[in-house]
C-alpha cells in the first residue's frame, strides 16, 4: 500500500505511516476475537468446574 509517495506502506501485519509501525487492523481484530471466545470459554470452565466433567468434553 502507497500513499503519498511512500507516507504509508505496508509490510506484512505491519503497517509504517507518518513514522510509526502498527499493526494491520483487520489481523488485529481477529486476533482479539480469537483471544475472547478462548478467554470466555476458560472462564466458563473455570466458574463452571464442579458442574462440567471434562472427560464429556474430551469426546
């Protein structure tokens, strides 16, 4: 990605504009998508642990 002759150009999930490397947004939101349903699900087993036999989930 070019814009005004080389401000902003992106380099795999980098992305370098006005002198600073951030993060592509879109890897970004998945990323942190991925991470709440996984930290969701270990709360609800960790809340839940009495109740769910995890031998149920192996299956």
């Amino acid at each position: 990605m070019e814009i005004s002759g080389g401000v902003c150009r992106q380099t795999g999930k980098l992305r370098e504009g006005w002198g600073l490397l951030v993060e592509n947004i879109g890897e970004t939101i998945i990323e942190c998508i991925s991470r709440w349903a996984f930290m969701d699900a270990f709360a609800t087993l960790c809340s839940n642990r009495d109740r769910i036999r995890l031998e149920d989930l192996s299956e």
